[in-house]
C-alpha cells in the first residue's frame, strides 16, 4: 500500500489492513508491476536517492535507517541484483532514466570488482552467498536492456 511519508510502498497487515511501518525491498517492486501513479513513482524516484536507500552499493534490501538494518545480514541491509534489476527497470519504464542507471551503473561496476554472487553488503559491496548463482544474470540484463549509462552489452542475432 502506498506510503507518502515513506515514498514507497508498504506491507500491510492480512487482517486489518494495517500498514507495516518497516520499507524493504518488495516496497520498490510495484515500480516494475507499474502500479504507481506518475506523481508516486517520481516520489519513489527522489526516495531512492535519499541516505535510506543510495548506500555504496544500492539497494539495501531493508531501509536504511531501520534498527534492524545490517548490510550485510541476509534479507536485512543486503543488496541483489535481481531486485535491483526490477527496480532499475521499473524506474526507467517512469522516466526516471538517471536514477535507474546509478543503481545498474553500481551494480555492475560492484560485481566486476568482487565477482558475480548471489548478494553482496551494501557497504563494502564484498560478495555474500552463492558465487555465480544464476539468478545473477540479471546483471547482464542490466546492461543489456540498457539500463546502465557506463556499462554496455550488446546482442546481435546470428
């Protein structure tokens, strides 16, 4: 559900339909869905830029100014790519084309300096979990939809 305060989507209570006043990964998703309005996306676009979120190695799976917060503990502060694929992509499907190439420019500069993984700390960008896990080919896909302004791959048919 959307949060102004927050300029992401929350999680919301199955029962009541509370808000859960704790933004995470999934709060940037429905950019790639293209749920948002214009008017919430652009919100998004300037939310994701804020210290909560542009760690070195953006997306930090939770927000950063939460208690629970740690950049390099599982699901909690860490960074994947294939999460910040779909938010790249969802930013650039609004407009917000910089934005979206900081977040692939990073991440792809990241996994070319420490190696492709699973996920990484969003500090350090060290690599945690499984070394070259599939999934992680989303990092091409980065390049290859053309999200990134630095980085670039191009696919020509046979």
């Amino acid at each position: 559900m959307w949060d102004e305060a927050s300029g992401t989507f929350l999680s919301v209570n199955r029962d009541t339909l509370e808000k859960i006043p704790v933004a995470t990964i999934g709060s940037w998703i429905p950019l790639m869905a293209e749920v948002p309005t214009d008017v919430m996306a652009k919100r998004m676009a300037e939310t994701i830029q804020t210290d909560h979120w542009n760690t070195p190695l953006p997306v930090p799976t939770v927000d950063r100014k939460d208690k629970r917060w740690k950049s390099d503990d599982y699901w909690r502060g860490d960074v994947w790519p294939a999460p910040n694929y779909q938010i790249a992509k969802g930013l650039a499907l609004y407009g917000h084309k910089e934005a979206a190439a900081q977040i692939a420019d990073k991440t792809v500069a990241n996994a070319i300096r420490n190696g492709v993984s699973e996920h990484y700390d969003a500090l350090s960008g060290k690599p945690l979990g499984v070394r070259f896990l599939g999934m992680s080919c989303t990092l091409v896909t980065l390049m290859l939809d053309g999200l990134c302004a630095t980085h670039a791959l191009t696919f020509k048919s046979p």
